[in-house]
C-alpha cells in the first residue's frame, strides 16, 4: 500500500473544508472593490506575522526533517485558523462587515 503524503492529506481536507463554506465577501459601505483588496491584504499580512509569532514553525531536526509530522500538522492548521480568525477581527476593526454572495 503507497502512502499519502501528510501535506497532501492536509491539502485534501482543507479543500474539503474550504467547499462546504458558503461564499462570502467583505463589504463596507462608501469604499471600493480595490480598497477593499487592499485593507483585506493588509489584514492577511499582519495577522500571518501575528499568528507566527504565536505558532513558530517547528525547528527542522538532522536529517531535514520536521521532529514530529503530526505535531507539524497541528501547528500548521493552528496558524491557518489563528491567521483566519486575526484577519477576520482587523476587518472588522476596519469597519467592514462580512456578507454571503448571493447565488445566481
């Protein structure tokens, strides 16, 4: 039996995850699409420097390779959420308000 690479499993089930969220975007009244892609990069960037200095990737060990797969795994989908949750407060703080996109 071959085995399943641990960050294509990863991948495969954030996938998963990302597919049963219904489409949402950020609005803000008075403010235009383009100033809103940039307050939303904006918000990325910080909170992805945010949530690292709380969640380190963990040291690589000789030869090359993480200490403990299931640990990195953990602490990798903990900074996704982290940087999830701190973009979502800073566009918040930025006065916008996430709303679902209507279907077609």
């Amino acid at each position: 039996m071959r085995k399943v690479a641990p960050v294509t499993l990863l991948g495969a089930m954030l996938l998963a995850v990302a597919a049963c969220a219904a489409p949402a975007r950020w609005e803000k009244a008075g403010v235009s699409e383009e100033m809103t892609a940039t307050d939303a990069v904006d918000c990325r960037r910080a909170a992805s420097q945010e949530a690292f200095l709380y969640i380190p990737a963990p040291p690589l060990i000789w030869p090359y390779r993480r200490s403990s797969t299931i640990n990195w795994q953990y602490e990798q989908s903990e900074r996704f959420y982290a940087e999830n949750r701190l973009t979502a407060f800073c566009m918040r703080n930025k006065g916008y308000e996430l709303v679902p996109i209507p279907k077609p």
